[in-house]
C-alpha cells in the first residue's frame, strides 16, 4: 500500500488515461488550448498553456514524493504527449488526498469528478486561431459486463453530485469572507446591541452553513457542512464500481438533491433579504455595510 522504494527494480506502469500527442512547428505566442468534446459537441474538459501549474504543497499528510509532478500544456515548438485522465475537471478549491496505494512520484489525486461514459469524443487543438481535430472512442474495460444503460444511470447520478458540489462550495465561498468582515465589524462595534445585530446574523450563517466538527457526516441538523459530506460519501459509492446503482443510492441521491436546493434556496433569501436589513443597522450605527460584491 505504500510506495516500493527508488532502488527497488520495478516496472513503470502504462499511462492511465487517453494519450493526446500533437506536434507544434513553432513555438506559439498566444495560449494553446485543448479541448475535449462529447457526441452531442458539449466540452467535458478544457486546458490552456496558460493554466497555472499548481506547486505541490509541502504540507501534505504523505510523503511529497509520492505525488506525481502537475504538468501543463506546451505551447513550445516540437512534439508533446498529453494525457487526459477521462474525467471531467477537477472540483475547484479542494484539498487534494491521495490513495495509500501509492506509486514513487507518480500518484494521481483522488478524483472529485466523474468518469466519463464510454462512447466517442473529440479532442480539438486550437494554436494561433487554427483547430484540429481528432476523434477517438472511450471504450469500457472488457472484463466490465454491465449494461450501458447502467453505466448512464451511474454516471447520471454522478454528475448530479458533482454539478452540487460546485453549488455548495459557492455558498462556502461567499460565507467566509462574510464571516470575516462580520467579526472585523464586530470588534469596532461601539454598543452592545450593534453586537448582538451582528451576533445575531452570525448565527443565521452558522446555522445555514454549519461549522467544522470531527464528523460532519454523522450532524444531524442539515447544513451545507453536513450535506456535503453526505454528497462525498455517496459520490465515492457511485464512483468506485462499475455497476448499476442501487435503490438505496438512488433514493439517498434524491434526498441530497431535495436538500441542497433548500439550503440554496435559504443561502439566496439570507443574502439578498436579511443582509439587507443587517447593512441598514450597520449603517445607522456608522459601520460599513457588507459588500457582497467583494464576496464573488
């Protein structure tokens, strides 16, 4: 479960995903872009040379050179080989975790999106305003025997957890700084019923949002904090066979989805109504009101 070490002859495992090679005549001057498209035309993945390469962070919990260096694409001239994991892009902002089932500097993150289905894509190479274009199948391991109409259920289900995911971490996004200019105000409030205005909308956030506790999973008052952990495990569940989903999964799916549009639907009337009325108390008392503006 843990990486052989350096001077342990091994071989080198096959790359794990689509391999995309394209050769540039010259180096260009404005960001190359590859795109992956769907059948119906739709962009599953996006990248630009001009992405940031995010630096491995020296304070992961496992050994730095367990994880496989980021790499980016090349707009430089001569030959390239690029590799798409078949996945849709990563969840912004979330902390990379990696498997114990490690490979010496050649650990993949744990995906926080879907795997596509199989079926036919397009990889098209946009380089100085020209596009070329390639198409290629994703075809389904043939030890897998389950049915495409599964496969679709599963992904389906997937992709629904996943577009939810996006929403919650804009609530969470949002309620951070809020939460910090809420505290800032707070300590420059000259009377006790300012604070307890402020207090007051404060819990309002606490309450939506959630705080952090050892396990989420297990809180029973909804908050975004606890359905998210919710979404994560059942995401694990669809994502980690291949097989049709089960009734109880497709049961807890709806469920989550039922909830998280409750919590977006209490997000909006908090920050487009009672924030209202907050700014209002704020500005009687000589406070600056929040700007959810800065927030975005």
């Amino acid at each position: 479960d843990t990486p052989l070490p350096p001077d342990e002859p091994a071989g080198e495992n096959p790359p794990d995903g689509a391999v995309i090679d394209y050769y540039l005549g010259f180096a260009s001057s404005v960001p190359v872009t590859l795109e992956i498209r769907d059948a119906t035309g739709q962009i599953v993945r996006r990248y630009s040379s001009a992405d940031p390469i995010p630096p491995i962070d020296p304070m992961l919990p496992i050994p730095t050179y367990w994880v496989r260096p980021p790499k980016g694409l090349s707009s430089a001239k001569g030959m390239h080989r690029f590799l798409w994991d078949m996945h849709y892009a990563p969840v912004p902002g979330e902390k990379p975790s990696y498997p114990i089932a490690a490979v010496y500097r050649n650990t993949a993150p744990d995906f926080t999106s879907p795997w596509v289905v199989p079926g036919k894509y397009t990889v098209v190479l946009n380089v100085n305003g020209k596009t070329y274009t390639q198409a290629f199948n994703v075809q389904m391991d043939p030890r897998v025997k389950t049915a495409a109409r599964d496969l679709a259920e599963q992904f389906r289900l997937s992709k629904q957890l996943y577009d939810t995911w996006f929403a919650f971490n804009v609530i969470t996004n949002q309620s951070n700084p809020i939460s910090k200019q809420l505290t800032d105000l707070r300590s420059t409030a000259k009377t006790d019923e300012v604070k307890a205005q402020i207090d007051a909308f404060v819990q309002k956030v606490n309450a939506l949002v959630g705080t952090e506790v050892a396990r989420p999973d297990l809180a029973n008052k909804l908050t975004t904090l606890s359905a998210l952990a919710r979404l994560k495990a059942l995401f694990g569940i669809l994502q980690e066979v291949d097989a049709a989903p089960t009734p109880q999964t497709i049961a807890a799916v709806t469920q989550l989805q039922t909830d998280a549009q409750l919590l977006r639907t209490s997000w909006q009337a908090l920050t487009s109504q009672d924030i209202l009325t907050l700014n209002q108390q704020l500005r009687a008392a000589g406070l600056a009101p929040i700007n959810l503006e800065e927030q975005k």
